[in-house]
C-alpha cells in the first residue's frame, strides 16, 4: 500500500507544490508517518491552518508541502485552506483516486471513474485509455477515448461508430458487449443524437444502421428524413473506406431488403437515380432499364455513353462494370448499323470503307460479346443479345 501513496504523490508532486490528503476513515496516519519523499515537507493539520498558510505562501514560496488531515475535508466555509486547496492539488487513498492517479487525470475526472468503474477494472483497459490521453483532455473526451478503447478504433465518433458496423456485418457483438459492460452506451447515443440527429426508444446499432440508409436514401429521393446531414457525410465516407467496403456492402444488402427498396424503386425513373448509389439495387434498376431503352431505341447513344460514365463514380459501379459497358457498345453498335449503307463496288472500296467507319461496327460488336460474356448474367441482357 505504502509503495503505491509513493508513487500517486509523486506523480502529484510533478504537476503541483501543495497536495492535500484527507483520511476520512482516519486509517493512514502510520502509511502517512512512514513516508519518505525526497525534498518534500509533511504537515499534520491540526488547528494550524493559518500560520500554515503564511508559512507556506510567504516564507516558503517554493518549498513542496504535503498537508494530512484525519478526517473527512471541512465544509468550505470552516475551511481556511480552501483557496489553497483549489490552487494545488488533491489526494485520495480510494480506488477511484488510486486509478485516476495512475492515469495521471485530476479529480476533475472522478466522476467519470465512478460512473464506468468496469471499464477501468481492467489493466489493459487503463493502460489503453493512458495511451490515448492528453494533457488538455476534457471529461467528455475521455469518455469519447473510453469509447474507442472497447471499440478498438480511433478516438473520435465516426471510427467508434465503424467499428461497431464492422462487427455488425460479421455478425458479432463482442465489442459492444464490453461498451454496454463498461457504462458507456448512453455516452454513444447521446453523442449519436447530438452529431447524426438519431434518438430512439430502444436504440440499437442495427435500428441506426437501419435508420441511416433509410434517411439518406429518403434525403436523395424526397422522402422523409430524421437524421441530420451530417448522417449523409457518415454514409458517404463510410462507402468509399476500402477499408470497411465489405461491411457497407454486407449491411446495405440487409437494410435494402427490410426496407423493401425494390419496390420502391419500381416506381421510380432510372434517371432519377443516376446520382444514388447507397444500395446494389439501384445499379441492377438503372441496367435494366437501360437494357428496355436501347431494345426500343428510345435513347441516343451518347446519351447512353453519358449515363455509364456518370456511374463510374458510385460504389456499386465495379460490380456491374461489364453490363454497363455492354450496353453502352451495344447502343453504339444498333445507331451505327441503323445509319451504315454496307454496299461495296470492288474488294478495295470495301476495304477503304472499312477503315474509314465499318470497322466501328466491327469493334463494338465484338467489345459487346466480351462484356456480355464476362457480366455472366444472360437473363438480364437475353433480349438484347438476341437483337445484336
């Protein structure tokens, strides 16, 4: 016990000249008298307090000090060493001052300890958390730091708030459950709803999860909306991480189908989604309804050309890369077969008009059946294979 009073003081000792130790159960007077600190005064408090107070703020400006009481501290107003108290420094024998002195971290911060007392049950916990603080944290960013501790990700909301989605979409809860041990979920949804706007009455991670692709879809197609635009910047960093694409992938699958979005986008026009891309089913609506298009030559080529390339930009694009580069060579080979006159007087016309303009058929032709081939997917491109 005595080896750890020595060294909480001196850690004390290094931010402050003049440290109290109130011994409210009167048990340390011996732990007290034993202890050997190196330049350093010990003063029992016993109705010595104002000559103490000259003595230690006039006549010994540099001198460090450490004041025992046996007993609880005095109420403000009968304390005559107030002023100097909230001046310097503190010390507690308990447990929580015991953890907050091996943090380093004032008693500006016991409420935080005593409100996670699990959290800082664990050694690796603490020493995690030490790693992470710094000297001009506040209590609430210690909670945030709390946070990414039993997250293990960074300390800040949104990497808390990936991490936690990863877990999700591997279908495990470990991390969570140590969050929920540790006290610590209220912190995250209140921070939830002050940052993302999200409140529930059973929050959850899967119901904000749900609610997120919910509300940032209804923000892209006029439906409604209750989480904040800073929910839509979440979701947009979140897609393009490669390092969390396979969780975004997984859980927008999910929340595609318990939020029925195929049918909601049966009633929309694919040109209305050219600029969405929180789900696969909106590539999967925009190729076939481009596939129905150009069967029916009711788009112009570069219109079609326009279309797949403002795709290249979104998430889902690289999955459905050769369906929509088949329909764009597609579209180009139907207008240029429509307007090509392919007669020829003699074997050399033949080939200079090759070279000229037929050999564009001949390559859109054959760039169509390689994507065709490779998107792998004949019935959702059957009728216009047939047709080309």
């Amino acid at each position: 016990m005595n080896d750890r009073i020595t060294q909480a003081l001196t850690k004390l000792f290094e931010r402050h000249r003049i440290i109290f130790w109130y011994d409210a159960k009167q048990e340390l007077l011996g732990d007290f008298d034993a202890l050997e600190l190196p330049e350093i005064e010990k003063i029992q408090l016993a109705n010595n307090e104002m000559a103490l107070k000259y003595r230690m703020l006039r006549e010994q400006p540099k001198q460090k000090f450490l004041l025992y009481r046996a007993g609880h501290q005095p109420e403000d107003l009968d304390n005559w060493l107030l002023d100097v108290q909230l001046a310097h420094g503190e010390f507690r024998t308990d447990q929580v001052a015991l953890w907050l002195s091996e943090l380093e971290l004032g008693m500006a911060f016991a409420e935080v300890v005593e409100d996670h007392v699990e959290f800082f049950k664990a050694a690796k916990r603490r020493e995690a958390l030490k790693r992470r603080l710094e000297s001009d944290d506040t209590p609430g960013r210690v909670r945030m730091k709390m946070l990414s501790v039993c997250a293990q990700s960074e300390p800040r909301l949104d990497a808390v708030l990936e991490s936690l989605l990863e877990e999700l979409a591997e279908e495990e809860d470990g991390r969570w459950r140590i969050l929920v041990r540790c006290g610590l979920d209220s912190d995250l949804w209140q921070q939830m709803e002050r940052q993302y706007g999200y409140h529930s009455d059973a929050p959850g991670i899967k119901d904000f999860v749900i609610e997120l692709f919910k509300s940032c879809y209804a923000m892209e197609t006029g439906g409604d909306v209750h989480l904040s635009s800073e929910a839509l910047v979440f979701l947009r960093r979140w897609k393009d991480s490669r390092r969390h694409e396979e969780a975004f992938e997984n859980l927008s699958d999910e929340c595609a189908w318990i939020l029925n979005i195929e049918q909601e986008l049966a009633k929309r026009d694919f040109r209305d989604l050219l600029e969405v891309d929180y789900f696969s089913l909106i590539d999967q609506k925009i190729i076939s309804d481009l596939v129905q298009e150009v069967v029916a030559r009711t788009v112009t080529p570069g219109d079609v050309t326009r279309w797949v390339r403002q795709r290249r930009q979104w998430h889902w694009y690289a999955q459905h890369r050769d369906l929509y580069q088949a329909i764009d060579y597609a579209s180009q080979f139907i207008h240029g077969l429509a307007e090509a006159t392919l007669e020829m007087d003699s074997l050399a016309e033949g080939i200079q008009r090759y070279a000229q303009s037929w050999y564009r058929l001949d390559l859109h032709y054959r760039k169509f059946v390689f994507h065709i081939r490779s998107a792998g997917q004949a019935a959702l491109t059957s009728e216009l294979a047939r047709q080309i």
